[in-house]
C-alpha cells in the first residue's frame, strides 16, 4: 500500500536528523501495510496526489479532534503537499463540529505545526505500534 511507503520514506528521510537510528526503525518497523486497511476504515483518512501518483496522506480520528498523521513522500515535501492536507483534515473537523484539534507532532515537523497556527502545550512522548516510545510536542488549535 503505497502510504505505508510513504510513511516509512518520510520518517526515514525527514525525521532522520530528529530521532536516532533505533528510534526511526522502531518507528518504521511497526508499518505494514495491512495496518492501513483499519485506519482507512474507522478514520478520516485523505491522500494527496500528485500526476495520478499518491504523494501524502492524513488522517483524523473521526469524532475525537485528533489528527494522527500527516504524511508526505520526502520528494514532495516542502511543496505544500502537506499544508494542503492539514488544511483538508481542519475542515473536515470544523464540518464536525470540532472546535480544537490536538497531535502529538514528531520533533521534526514541530515548526510545520507551528506555522499552521498549532501551539505547544508540552513535551512528552508517543507510543509507537512497534511499542516503542519517541519524544514528541504535545500540541493544539482552535478551529
């Protein structure tokens, strides 16, 4: 499945100077792709696409005000791949009626939520499906 691809393309590309070596294949080793048959199923999940090649997705936890990812091929990255599909994931709550959306950001894309108007609310860590733990900023917006 071509996310999982990209998920583990993006954590080991643009995550690398964040996070060691064991902490990104930890990170990675969990992905597979029959893992995204659930999330495409009991979440807000969108692609990007770009020349008819999926390049980035995002995924909201539909109800709960939570976005989970927001993925880009690292080729793709700083092409407002991203921005677009965040941007996508805040209507799709506002539709809701979600007033506040809240992650749990890696350490690299901290300052790509910050410019998008999330603020900081503390450091901490988050659990990965390897079950392993990575350092991450805790973070909100008000829609």
């Amino acid at each position: 499945m071509r996310i999982c691809d990209i998920h583990r393309s993006s954590v080991r590309i643009l995550a690398r100077d964040h996070y060691s070596a064991q902490e990104i294949e930890g990170w990675v080793g969990g992905l597979i792709p029959a893992s995204y048959e659930e999330v495409v199923q009991t979440r807000e999940c969108f692609v990007a696409e770009k020349c008819g090649e999926i390049v980035g997705f995002g995924q909201l936890k539909a109800g709960s005000g939570r976005i989970e990812a927001v993925f880009v091929a690292p080729e793709c990255s700083r092409q407002g791949v991203g921005v677009a599909l965040l941007s996508h994931l805040e209507s799709v709550a506002d539709a809701q009626g979600i007033r506040c959306l809240q992650l749990s950001a890696s350490l690299n894309s901290v300052e790509f939520y910050k410019r998008a108007g999330y603020r900081e609310q503390g450091r901490g860590s988050h659990r990965l499906l390897s079950g392993k733990e990575i350092a991450c900023v805790h973070m909100m917006k008000e829609l």
